[in-house]
C-alpha cells in the first residue's frame, strides 16, 4: 500500500525530531524519527495493525517505547497519516 503524509504530519514529524533534538541531542533525535518512520512503514503490510482512533473513519498506532501516536486513515489503497501525537497532547 502507498503511504501518504499529510501536512500536518509532515509538520508534527518535524516538530518531534527537533525538540527531540534540542533537548536529548542529535542522536536521540535520529533514534526518534528512524522508530516513528518505522512504525508507519509497517502499515504497508499489516495496515489494520492500528485500534479504532478517536475520531471517526481514523485509525491509532502507538510507536512501541514512545509516546507517541501515529492517526491515519485507510482511503482506497492509501494510508493517509494525519498526525503524530504525543500521548499526553489534548487532541485536535
């Protein structure tokens, strides 16, 4: 399946590495992004591997040893990700 970042995910992704990489430094910020990017890539195969999300028609994937949560949609051959959240963000 073809994987599709929306904006603002693109925009949550960002955010995370550099606040990541501002306060834990670089290489922890590279660990960061490499287990998120991972945890989407796994959708192409197993892309139901995520529970019901909160909102209607999405879909939740935790990122295994952090706190954050990967929202997407499964649209016709896509997986749409929204957002990646922090477990403890109020959510939109």
């Amino acid at each position: 399946m073809l994987v599709r970042w929306t904006q603002p995910a693109v925009e949550d992704f960002t955010h995370i590495c550099d606040y990541t990489g501002e306060h834990f430094g670089p290489d922890q910020a590279r660990r960061t992004a490499l287990m998120i990017y991972e945890s989407v890539e796994s959708l192409r195969a197993f892309p139901h591997k995520g529970r019901h999300g909160r909102k209607p028609n999405t879909r939740e994937l935790d990122v295994q040893k952090l706190p954050f949560v990967v929202i997407y949609r499964l649209r016709e051959g896509v997986i749409e990700v929204t957002r990646i959240l922090h477990g403890a963000q109020k959510w939109p």
